[in-house]
C-alpha cells in the first residue's frame, strides 16, 4: 500500500529514524555535559598549579630583590645609598 505514492515501509523507517535520533538526544547532551565537566575540572587543576608557580616565582623574586641580599652588591660595584649619584648620561634641556 501506498500513502501519496510513497511505500509504507519507506515511511515507517523515517518515522523510527526520527523517533530514535529525538530519544537519543538527551543522552547525548548528558554525555557532553559530562565531558565538559571534566575538562572544566582539568583546567581548574592546571590554573591552579600555574598560580602556585607563579606565586613561587613571585616570592623568588621578593627574596632575590630584597634590600639584604642587594646591599652587598651594590657596595661592591660603588653603589652605595647614601652616595650622590653618576650622572651616566646628559639630558639636553
């Protein structure tokens, strides 16, 4: 039997083709989801160990510009603070 010259069956397979893709779509956004939320929690995990390594780099260089650690080099190059300063290039006014 036809409906409008198109076979039953021809019919019948497009109707459970679009049954099962609409019924499958929820499962799919559920998996999506899912997998979102773990790329969300592996990005988390990355920005968090970045900021610890900036902040190590951050108190690495507190320490390495601290007045006591450069006090002893700048004596040793003629850099004292209380010294007038070199007047290492001219400025035309």
């Amino acid at each position: 039997m036809k409906l409008g010259g198109i076979p039953w069956l021809v019919v019948g397979i497009g109707v459970v083709a679009l049954v099962s893709a609409i019924l499958s779509v929820p499962v799919w956004m559920q998996n999506r989801y899912l997998d979102l939320m773990k790329e969300r929690v592996d990005l988390e995990k990355e920005r968090l160990s970045l900021e610890a390594e900036i902040s190590k780099a951050d108190m690495e260089i507190r320490q390495l510009t601290s007045l006591s650690r450069v006090e002893p080099i700048a004596k040793q190059i003629g850099l004292g603070f209380y010294a007038l300063p070199t007047k290492v290039m001219e400025i035309p006014r």
